[in-house]
C-alpha cells in the first residue's frame, strides 16, 4: 500500500516498523464544545483506513492494527468555554467527551484501541518534557513555564516545508516576555489563577498543547510508530512541534517520529470555512438527524481524503442517491441462470484503488459499476447471490452498512394527511393510518390496476406518489418504494 507522506511529499510504500503490526496515531478533538461534522468526517477518513489494514483480503492478508487518538481535556479554549459557563473545565470535558464518543457509535466509527485523555497523562508528559529539558532543548523561566528552544532544532521546519525565517515572519507569533525566540513553543505553563494545574519540578501547572501528542504516542506506539494522522491544519504548528519534541527527547535525529504522516483536507459549508462566526458549523447530532451514517460517509468517501470537502445540500441528496443504488442491488432475485457478473474482477479493482493512496472515489466506482451488473443479471433472471455478497463485503470494508431502514422509519417525517386524501379519493382501503401502510394499500392498488390492464390509473398512483416526494422502482421482484429527502 503507498500512502501520501507529508514529510517527504511523496507517495510511499507503506512498510511496517513491526512486520504484520501497524501503528496508527490520529489527533482527536478539544471536547469544549460539541463535535462537528469536520470532526466526524476526518475519523472516518481513518475509520476507513484502519478497516481496510485489518481486512484479510488486502493483499498483505490483514495488519494487527493499534488505533490511538486522544482527547485534549484541558486547553485553554476549555478553560474559557468553562468559565463562560461557569462550570468546571474538566466536568465540561466529560461531558462533550461522553457525548461525542456516543455520536462515534452511531455513526459507525471504529473506536480507537486507546483512547488517552491530557488529565490522566501528566506524569508520562512530565517525564517527556524532563528529557528535553535535561538534552538542552528546552528552558525554564524564572516563572515557571518551560518552552522549547526552536534554534536547537536545525530541520526544524521540515514537515510544512519551510524554514524557521519563514515560519516567522509568516505567522503571528509574538515573544512573550519570557520567550527566548519567537517561535519556541510552551511545553509547560505555569499556572494562573482559577485554571487546573497538577504538581511539577518547575512548579505547579500544566502542559501546553503539542507536548501531550509526542508523550502519548510514544507511550502507546513507542519511539517509531507507522502513520501519524490529522487535519491539514495540524501540520503547523502541532504537527511540526510533535516531531520537534520527539526528536529531543529520543536523541534520534532524522527519524522524525512517525514513518508517514496523513493529513486529510478539512470540510467547508456551502464554499465557505465552517467557524462559528459565520454560524455555518454543523454539528454531528444536527447531521445526524438530516442524514443516515451511510449517506454521510459516502459523502465523504466520494472525494479523495486530502482535498477539501464542501458540504452542500445537493452533495449530500447525491451521497443519499449514492446508497439508495447500492442498496437496491442487494435486493433479493430469484434467478438460477448461470451469472455474467465477474465480481472478482470488482475485487481486484477494489483492492487497486484502496492501495493507491486510500482511493475511495475509485473504490466506490467499482462498487457502483458491480451494482450495475447486479441489476442487469437480476433483470435477464441470474443467479445475482456470488456477486451481492462481493458487494457487501466490500461496502463493509468501507464501513457502509446498506441497510433499508423501516419503511415507517423512512416516511415518519411525512405529513400523513395528503396521503390520507390520496387513498380516498382512489377509493383505497388502508390497514393502518400511518404513512407507510398508506402508501403500501395504494401499491397494492396499483399492481391490481396493472393486472387489469388499466394504465391510466396504475400511471396516476405512481404521478401522485412522486409528487408526494416517493419513489417507486419496479422490478422482477415487484415495486420498491423509497421517500426523497
């Protein structure tokens, strides 16, 4: 498998640091507000990965892969959030932590193998930082905050591909009184008041942001691990920062902590930066009521992961589009003809894409061309069985689920009266009052229709039904019907 490393900004050969054993480290969320679907969309990027290295069928037979992503439990934006609501920053981060992992589960995410949390952690970033500072990379003010010594590091700069000069004069920074440079970074700030702080040998405090990353992946991927992975905003500073510390503190020059670093684009709305500001952010629960976990991942995966994502309503209707098909071809046939269908062909073009740099736009197209083949061996009465079960076994390894949901689940939102009207007037007799037995008396009306030869009438249930936002698909099973969003 070839994987786009940052580093070297080359497309390179996925080689275990452990043969058959994958290390993957991914930078989880600051829980000081709800998650979003940025949050939600860069996980499944990952999600997907990690589903693809355990498969047995890759060509490598499947990796034994540790999942590690971390929560940042105490941060300043926590800290402010917590003092605007009066609340206590880490009561604050349990709380969006158990929401948010509570979210992951019902969008069908692969929960990270460990999943370390900044409070739980300090001694291991202590230590960490007691190295760095004892190698001479690092230095104590007189205040008690620890900063790391930028100028010590000669490459520093070598993951976002520029130097210290440029990194300097291109962003904001500004020394603190404190500071030695510009650019050196707080590995440990000295507490202030009404903030958490934990006992250290520089004086009570606590860690600054990019440390606690370096600490824990060590900890739980050791000294060299094989994929580090996160946003594209994360390569500077953080990202930077992590190889940075980790390289002082391990003495190991070159090695540059991770094998390859994956960064994912981010997602915009309707063009534009999701930011509270411009009150476009959409949050996962608020997704999750527009759209299925389905139709949100193949929104996702319909793109190539390190191009930025924009979430527009016609992109989701396409992505719903999307799973509507696939999940059609897995509709029962009936058919005992020998199958046209070379699903092992799909197979082998799956695999292709996925090795390829994690191409799911190309995956899924051959998913969707084995749906299309499905269709037409269902319609000339094929045996469809071999080539459905390729299907799902792939959309597995994606992690979509193709599964119908209810029919009354499906037509819940929809207003029943209309429906109501539409029966009597056709003079149909209804089981139930609900929009789903409505709509299941009035196709049964219209198959009599047809078996009596009355066009007019089975074309007038099918024209209202639409332009009641349902569709109807007929095939060599009978007629399926589906409701639009």
């Amino acid at each position: 498998m070839r994987l786009q490393n940052t580093l070297t900004g080359a497309l390179e050969e996925l080689v275990p640091v452990t043969p058959g054993r994958i290390g993957l480290y991914v930078c989880g969320v600051t829980p000081y507000d709800s998650a979003h679907v940025g949050h939600a969309m860069s996980l499944m990027v990952y999600d997907v990965l990690v589903r693809y290295l355990r498969w047995r069928g890759n060509p490598a037979g499947g990796h034994e892969v540790t999942f590690v992503s971390n929560y940042t439990d105490v941060d300043d934006k926590l800290i402010d959030r917590a003092a605007q609501q009066e609340r206590d920053p880490l009561e604050l981060a349990n709380a969006n932590i158990e929401q948010w992992e509570q979210e992951q589960q019902a969008l069908g995410l692969t929960l990270p193998d460990v999943r370390p949390r900044v409070t739980q952690e300090i001694d291991n970033i202590i230590g960490m930082i007691e190295e760095i500072v004892t190698n001479g990379i690092a230095y104590v003010t007189a205040g008690g905050d620890v900063y790391y010594r930028v100028r010590e590091k000669a490459d520093y700069g070598k993951l976002s591909h520029r130097n210290i000069d440029d990194l300097r004069s291109g962003t904001r920074f500004e020394p603190g009184e404190t500071k030695e440079f510009a650019l050196d970074f707080a590995l440990w700030k000295a507490q202030k008041p009404g903030e958490p702080a934990w006992e250290s040998p520089w004086g009570k405090g606590r860690p600054g942001w990019h440390i606690e990353c370096s600490a824990m992946a060590r900890r739980y991927l050791g000294d060299r691990f094989d994929i580090h992975g996160g946003g594209v905003d994360l390569i500077f500073p953080h990202h930077e920062n992590e190889i940075a510390q980790a390289e002082a503190a391990t003495h190991a020059p070159g090695h540059a902590f991770a094998n390859i670093w994956m960064h994912n684009g981010m997602v915009q709305r309707d063009g534009e930066k999701m930011s509270k500001s411009l009150g476009n952010v959409v949050n996962v629960a608020e997704a999750l009521e527009r759209w299925s976990p389905d139709a949100i991942r193949m929104y996702v995966l319909s793109s190539k992961y390190r191009q930025p994502n924009n979430l527009t309503d016609e992109a989701m209707a396409a992505a719903v589009s999307g799973i509507e098909r696939l999940t059609a071809a897995l509709r029962p046939g009936d058919g005992g003809k020998p199958s046209s269908i070379d699903a092992r062909a799909t197979r082998e073009r799956f695999i292709e894409a996925m090795e390829d740099d994690l191409g799911t736009p190309q995956a899924l197209a051959a998913l969707f061309d084995l749906a299309r083949a499905i269709n037409r061996g269902r319609d000339a009465d094929e045996d469809i069985e071999v080539a459905q079960a390729t299907l799902r076994l792939l959309a597995g390894v994606l992690g979509l689920t193709l599964v119908e949901r209810a029919a009354d689940e499906a037509s819940a939102r929809l207003d029943p009266v209309p429906f109501a009207k539409l029966a009597s007037r056709l003079n149909v007799v209804c089981s139930g009052k609900d929009v789903a037995s409505t709509i299941d008396a009035l196709l049964e009306r219209r198959v009599a229709a047809r078996t009596e030869k009355d066009w007019a009438l089975a074309d007038t249930i099918r024209t209202e039904l639409d332009a009641l936002g349902v569709t109807l698909e007929d095939g060599a099973g009978g007629t399926r019907w589906s409701v639009r969003r």
